[in-house]
C-alpha cells in the first residue's frame, strides 16, 4: 500500500506539473523557491488523504524535503471553517475574476466587460461618494488641512470635535468606539425613533455590520447535541448568517419567507420553523433583515409586532439587521425599526425583549463599504453579559476609526443652514432617486421576460427575481451517470476539474452516485494484490484483470478517494461508506460506480471490502 | 424558597435604587425607560442565580413586565467566550477609566492626572503621525485634494495607484477580501529587500485588521478535535494576552513554554522540548507562537535562536505563528530582527519547503503607531493550496479589511525614496521616533534597576519594559485575603496613589512566585522620567509600608 501511494504520487507529478506552472506567474518567484514549490504543490495534491502518521512512515524525511505532509490540511483543518459557504464572494465570482484576466489578456468573448453585479459595492459600481464624508474624514486624517480655506466649516466642525475625543490623532479608541460618535448615534436614533430614548452605553461602533453580527452570536452560541443553541434565519438569507452559523458551530433553523407575498414575513412559518426545530436544538435567536437581502422586501409595521410578541413568547433573542434602513424605494413602505416598534409595544415587551440592532456605513445612500464602518445598539442586555462583550470586543482592540468617522457623518449630516447642506443635500436626493428609479427598472424589465418574475424591490440594493429553468437544463447541471460527467483522467488536469462538484453533497437522498473513469492512457498507479504481483493500471500495457481482488478493489477505492479529494470535493464530512462497483472493463478501461454513503465520522473515511 | 427570592428582589430594589441612579447621567435616558430600567436592572442583580425554568415557574409574566429572565445572561452565555482574559483592557484600565472621570469632576486625588502606560499606542502618548502616511491616506480619500499644489506630488502618485486598484476609483469599494493586489505586490517587494532577495508571493500575502484579526484567523483553521486530539497552541510565557484570549475563544489547549529571565527572556529549545512532550499527555500541540520583538518582554531573538526554533518546529511538526509587529522596534546596537522567514529560507530546502508559518506585520507598531487605522497583513508560506481556498472563503465572510488601514499599510512598505520630495521630511521624522524610542528604552531600564526590589531587562526592542518587583510577604497576604493576584493588587495601589496606569504581570503569565508589571516606554521623556521617578517613589513607599509591619508582626 505504501508503495502505491508513493508511486502514485510519482506519477501524479508529472501529470499535474503543466498545470501547477501556471499558478506561478507572478513576478517574485525567482531563484530559490520555483522549483521546490512546484513539486511542493503536486506532492500535497497526490498524498492528501494519507494520514499524517502514515506519511512520515513510507517516506524519509530527507528525501528532496517535499515528501512530507503539511500540518494544516484539508484533513487536518477545522471542520467549522471547512463547513462555512459564503456565495456572495463564492465559485462564480471567482470565475467571474478568471474571465476578467481573460478578457484583459484578449481572449475573445461574447463580451466586452465583466459586470458585477453579485455584491452592493456602490462606489465600485459608479456611485460618487458623499462629499461632506469624505472631507470629514480626509480632514480628521490629515488635520493640517484644517487651515486649508478649500473645506468648508461645518466639515471643520465635525472633525475638531471628533479629534479632541480621539487620544491623540489616530490612535487606539475604545474598544466600543468612540464617545462623541456613540452620542451622535444614540441622538440620531431617538430623533428617527420619535423620541424613543437610546443610551450611548449600549450603542458600540463594529468593523462593518458583520462584525457586531458575529459577536452578539459568539456570545449566544452554546451547548451541545439537543442543547445546541439554534438561531433562526430568513430563506433566502444573507450568507453572512449561515457562514457564521457554521463557523461557530450553532444550528441553522431556517423559516421561509413568503414569495407569493412580496417575500412578506409570515409568523405562522415562524411557529412551524421553530417547533420543528425544537425536536434537534434549542432555539435561541432569530435573525431579521428588514429591509430584506436579497429580498428587497420592507417589513410592515404590523408584521414586526408580531415578530416582536413571537419572540417574546418563545424566549428568542432578536438580532435585526437594518442595513438598508435608508434604501426604501416603494412609495407604500416605511422603515420601521424593530427598537422603535418593541418600545412603542409598552414596558411588558421594552423590558424583556432582548434585541440588537445593526447598522452600517456601506448601504444607505453612503455606500462607503471600504470604511468598513458599522455599528450596533443593544437593547435589555444582562448587564454582567455586557461586561463580557466589552471584554471580547477589546481583545479586537477597536473598529477602524476612520469608519468609525464614516459612521458619524451617517449620523450627523449637514443640517439646514450649515455650509454643507446644499450640497450634501442634492447629493443624497439624487442617489436615492436614482436607486428608486433603478429598483422600478429592474422590477419593470425583469418581468417582461417570459419565464421570470420578480418582486416589486421595495428596498435595499437588490432583486431575487424567480426564474423557470426547463427541466432539461436541470437535468443537465445535476450529475448523471451517463458519460458527460465521467472524469476522464486521461486528461486529469482539465477535465477532472469538470467533476460535478456537488455530487457528494445530495444529503437530500443521503448518497449519491460518483462515476469515474479510469482510463488507462494515463500511467496512473501500482496497485498492490494479495498475489504478490502489483496490478499495474494505465501502463499502455493492456490491465490484467485478472490481478484484480478484493485487496487491488480497496486500494483502487483509495485511490478514488485521493483523487476526488484532489478536487477539492469535501469528502471527510460526508462519507462514512464508499461503494465501488466494477460497472464494465475494456480492454484499455475500467469503469468504476462509486457510491458515498452518508455523512459521518471526519477524517479518512472507512472502505469497505467488496 | 420562591417566596424568598421574591422578597430578596424586593429589598434589593431599595438597596441598589440609589447605586442605580448614577449610573443613568446620560441625557438620553427620558421619559419611557428610566424608571423601567433601573427596576429592571435590579431585577437582574437579584435573580440572576434562578434558571430559566425556575424563573418562570416563579414568576408570571404579566406582572409589571419586569420578573422575566433575560434569555442571554452570564449563565447562558458561551463559556469560551466568558473564559477569555484580556487583561491589557482588563480591571485596572477600567478602574483608570473610573478615576479620569473623578477627576474631571473636580475630586482631588494625590496626583492631577492618570497616565495610561498600559497599552502601546504610539499617538495617544503624543508621538506624532509620519506626514507622509497621513497624507496618502487624506490623498486617497478625497481625491480632490490631488489638485491641491499642497501636496508632494510623490504622495499623489501613491494615491493615484491605489485607487486606480480600488473599484470605481474610491476608497468606499470593497476591496478583494486578501486587500487590494498592488498593495500585496508592494509588500512582497519589501519583504524580499527587507530579508536580502528571498522571494514573497503577493498570493501569500493577506491584508488583515491589525494584526490580531490574522492571528486569529490562522489559528480558527488550525484548532480542531476533542479530548486527547484537541490542538494545542504553544505560547511563550510571559505572552501578550492576544493569545491566550483567542486560545479561549477557540476553545483549544494553551501550551505555555516559559522565556529564561535570567538570560535577558531568551527562548530556550530546551524548554520548548519540555512543554512539548508534557503538553502531549493531554492535547496535540499542533502550532507554535512567537513573539520576536518580544512583547512584553522586549528580548530581540538571535538567530541561532529562531533557527533552532524552525528546527524545532520542523522536527515536531509545528505550525509556526511568528509575530513580529515590533520588526521595526529595535533599540539595542548588539541585536538585529531577523525574520522566521528569512532564516526559514537560508536554512535550505528541506526546511523552507515543509515548514508552515505565518508571520505577522501591522501599521500600529513600529515608529509608523497608526493604531487606529487597524492595518496589518500577515505573510503565509508553504499552506496546503486547498486550505489556502478555505481561508480565502473565510476571510470573505467578512468581506475586507478597512481599505484605510490597507492604504496605511502601503506606505508602511513603499515609504518616499531617496530623491522623491518627501523623502527628507520623512527620513527626518522617521529617525526622530525611533531616535526617541531607544533613548527611552534606555531611560526606562536605567531607573528601574536603580530602584531597590525591581530588576528590569534590558528593553532591546518593542515598546515594552516588563520588570520584576519584589512584593513583601506581607502584601501577598493582604492581596490573598481581597482574593487578588498580589501584582494586581500592587498595580492598584500604584494607579490610585500615583495615577499610573500599568498592567500586571500576571496578565501575561510569569513563573510562579515571581511578579512583574508592563509599562509602555512610549510617553514624552520629561513625562516617562516623571513615571518611573513616582514608581520608584511609590515602589520604596510600598516596601517600608509592608515590611515594617511584616517586622513587627514577626
């Protein structure tokens, strides 16, 4: 066995050698490294799924110094990360990248430009900055240009004070933000809550949203089996949700939302949700996006009420995710804060209700995702829990301050009669109008297509039109047993890439079919038998099969294995049983059905003798 | 049993009533919530021993909306996260916080300000930001100013480049979740100059928030298992607190290797060895982390010693996390910062092509001190290319770094050359920090050794010293009986007697029976002086105080 791991290896080699060269484009890697990493590369690809203790076994440890495991692995590494999916910046837009150095090398495509439209990155999609932001924050970097005449004073203003509450110019702020900023926010928060108080205390300044979001979760995430903490999220969600989810181990309860019906919220599906999801966790949060992503949707003051009381019944604590507070474009709809509503509910809810809210600078009419600005408030908190988030924040020593700086331009505007009004003003007027008008558009155009159909985009940056798939080209993307998805190792480098990736992944059935074919054209591996005499596959000779048994069929089994890990395909997760069948055998091939069953233990997956 | 609780709420309202009301001087707080809140909050103090079910067996719902036990509370919470310490911002900063706001009120206290030399930010202690960066980065984000005859055109120029990588041209995109591509390529070239033409990959290199965020992000691919094959994290001891927090979170086994005081902190391997192969009994030691410049210990690694850490490393099947924020922070004319990865690469194939490590740079140190901008990027070599995916998906999640921070990071590695406009006002600022920085590393060691009962190493580099105090039998007694660490006790009396506040060194880890305190060296020279001439004073105070009574008692 050992042998044929390390002459498979050998082989892998030169097989994978052209392909690995072209990652190495880039100018710096020069005299000392090339060679080295390049088999560095190809050995990792080939010996994956030996174990660590196996590997240092077959092979001496000064052999060219590249035979040897990595610690970190695919194997080896932490099975909540490997566990997150995050698709906003997942697989198509990493072929979107590809195309774009396509086109710039001046490969021909039906197109002339990549047009991203997977994310709501405003300014890269065109959008201006805000003026007025952008000075205070230039100014409060670079405060000699406080004497500079070219800025006006209200930005002056705003950067002097924010100064003076800085220790020094830029340095560390406390790890919930600043004060001065948490005072704008708590007053721009009473003012759009018709009053209702806001407490600078429990307002903390966060690297973008998705960081308070992480945090409030990291400190709810408990338990183990039945006792596992759930958090509820919205179907479709933002994946910042269930990469989080994942990433601290928690349990995802997914409740739907009403597509027939704007993608409105209905309680109903919240009780069922919940109740199902009492029989595996204990549900302890509930996620709302309200203005929805990627719905677009804008809740109704009514349906949050009742959202509120549901999660006062059932114990829940509320995360809501406000994002896109500023980006309501249908003329019927109003945002309405979840604070604003539970205080409005009376003292039975505003006193037991445990709810944080999230805001950001990177949506609104502002769009500064770069600041990476943010924050939270968070209302009916444990005050000794408080002690314990302030601590686990400041171990992250503090957000960004020039977001923070970002965040209180969003808070503290120019008002009527400063310098900067006018101009702030119309700035804003016309990237709301445009956005409202752009909502309509896509709404328009996208349902004047047969086979689509889209929601009206109340809000937010976004629309998650239906669209009719015929049923062949279903057919098409799912795996299928018939030749178009058989791996053809002939051609190992590219075609194998074509391996239908999702074929280990349909839990749905819990198991799935895996066809590979082995063509022998490729010299490929040794196989040990029980008769002593190795089966030699893809020689160019013709396969005696006559060699092959039980103990040439588990190692063959094994070689399965390295090779779908070779794609990436995580296995470790997902298999506790792997089925070979010999399904035919030519004179130049042997075609394996390759059955996983199940999802279980983690590391190498145990095979079973056929 | 219910009805005593019930009742013990009740007396505890009246008690804490007045307690309460301080704490609501905010003006925010109106008309709905004060009068709710403070019940509430006392509602809290009262039950917060009752479960959930307990709770409300007890009581019901309607009355008054006030008997509900909130559902994330201190026990219900996540024990990793309760079990993180990070005692840089710990009790005695809190307690700092406390007595500047008691002075403003006019209290009188013996001293007229509190001097915060717990934690190294450069700016807050009156160092002042290199022109150039802040330039940059005023360049960037408002992109107007490019017209402005104001600037050195040399600033525009980086300006220009970098948001000609930024989308739409603006510093508001995000970037690519690694950090934008011409800052990464930037960086590599200065790490190949830094470390005499060994070669960087800008695809290895990954802009992070801080340092800390990379630090944290390596280790959350690395901690797996359960029981015996949990992972164990070695780190030295003492350490910065940034580790042991994230061992916390995590959830996976802190392995403490100890540094050799006597020998300036050195690394010792044999101690390496030790903690190793004790360690191995009760987790799988998978990483090892290093602090060189040390902090808080301020030793610069010779390197001999790093390469017998690699060969350590290499020879255990370690993942090595090499810290070195501080690269730039050298004050010793005997010592010189040599990167893991340097050495890594002269030590030969065998070992530059097995060994994994990850080091770690950042704005926020050096003599650049931009703390605020949170700026950092961490180099990674030899990492299985598929793990490398799944981090990249990671650090996605969180969609970018601070773009500020990475264009901060850029003139970091790309500072104005010899020849362009600003090179001279730059080189002259440049100097004029570091110039100041050894003056006071010296400074520092020189008065506390003259203190009798304190030993300070020599502060070779960083912007740390971490002394040892002597703390009389009778004070350890007396900070037992509070139930306080004695050096946490010591650095009390010295904050609420002098106003200086410094971190104990039980915040870090040191040798059993041995006590120390960090300070940062960072403050003005007349102010440092003024520090350690009242820690002397306060220290020999502190000395008679405690062992005449502990002569007496004898």
């Amino acid at each position: 066995m050992f042998r044929l791991q390390t002459i498979g290896r050998g082989y892998l080699c030169s097989g994978i050698l052209e392909q690995c060269s072209s990652e190495f484009t880039t100018k710096t890697l020069r005299h000392l490294s090339s060679v080295w990493k390049q088999s560095r590369d190809i050995e990792v690809e080939g010996v994956k799924s030996l174990s660590t203790a196996e590997a240092s076994a077959v092979m001496p440890k000064d052999e060219n110094g590249r035979i040897r495991d990595r610690i970190l692995t695919l194997e080896t590494m932490s099975p909540l990360v490997k566990a997150v999916e995050y698709a906003v910046r997942g697989p198509i837009v990493i072929k979107a990248g590809e195309i774009e150095r396509e086109l710039n090398q001046g490969i021909k495509k039906p197109f002339t430009e990549v047009i991203r439209a997977n994310i709501g990155d405003a300014h890269a999609m065109g959008q201006k900055p805000i003026t007025f932001l952008r000075q205070v924050v230039a100014l409060s970097t670079f405060p000699e240009l406080l004497e500079s005449p070219s800025f006006p004073e209200d930005a002056k203003n705003r950067a002097r004070r924010i100064l003076q509450d800085c220790g020094g110019n830029r340095s560390y702020s406390a790890s919930q933000g600043l004060e001065i900023i948490r005072e704008n926010i708590a007053t721009y928060l009473e003012h759009r809550d018709n009053g209702i108080p806001a407490d600078p205390n429990n307002i903390y300044l966060t690297t973008g949203a998705s960081d308070g979001i992480m945090s409030i979760l990291k400190l709810l995430v408990t338990g183990d089996g039945l006792s596992r903490t759930g958090v509820m999220i919205p179907i479709p969600q933002y994946p910042l949700y269930s990469a989080a989810i994942s990433e601290l181990g928690a349990v995802q309860v997914n409740y739907y939302l009403d597509e027939d019906n704007c993608w409105a919220l209905d309680v109903s599906e919240l009780h069922r949700a919940l109740s199902s999801a009492r029989k595996y966790c204990t549900p302890k949060v509930l996620c709302i996006i309200n203005p929805g992503n990627p719905t677009g949707q804008v809740q109704s003051r009514k349906c949050i009420e009742d959202v509120i009381h549901f999660a006062y019944e059932e114990k829940l604590f509320i995360l809501s995710d406000e994002v896109y507070q500023d980006n309501i474009y249908s003329p019927d709809c109003q945002f309405h804060s979840f604070k604003k509503v539970l205080f409005e509910m009376g003292p039975e809810y505003f006193n037991n209700v445990e709810l944080a809210s999230f805001h950001s600078t990177s949506k609104g009419y502002i769009g500064e995702c770069g600041f990476r600005g943010g924050f939270m408030e968070v209302v009916n908190m444990d005050p000794d829990v408080r002690t314990q988030m302030i601590k686990l924040l400041s171990v992250r020593l503090c957000p960004p301050v020039s977001g923070q700086v970002a965040m209180d331009v969003v808070v503290n505007p120019p008002q009527p009669g400063e310098q900067s009004f006018e101009q702030f003003a119309k700035e804003k007027k016309t990237v709301l109008r445009e956005l409202a008008r752009k909502a309509r558009l896509t709404e328009e155009i996208l349902n004047s297509v047969p086979g689509i159909k889209c929601n009206p985009v109340q809000g937010a940056m976004y629309a998650f039109p239906r669209i009719f798939i015929p049923p062949k080209a279903i057919q098409e993307a799912k795996p299928s047993s018939k030749a178009k998805s058989l791996a053809d190792l002939h051609s190992t480098k590219k075609k194998v890439q074509q391996l239908p990736r999702s074929a280990t992944l349909n839990r749905d059935k819990g198991y799935s079919s895996l066809p590979l074919c082995i063509n022998q054209d490729i010299p490929f591996a040794n196989i040990p038998t029980s008769k002593g005499q190795p089966l030699c596959l893809f020689d160019k000779n013709d396969v005696n099969f006559d060699l092959i048994d039980k103990k040439a069929l588990q190692h063959m089994q094994e070689l399965m294995i390295s090779i779908v890990m070779c794609q990436g395909i995580d296995l470790s997760l997902h298999i506790n049983e792997l089925k070979m069948d010999m399904v035919h055998k030519t004179k130049y091939s042997i075609v394996f059905k390759c059955e996983i069953h199940g999802a279980a233990p983690r590391g190498y997956p145990s095979c079973e003798n056929k």
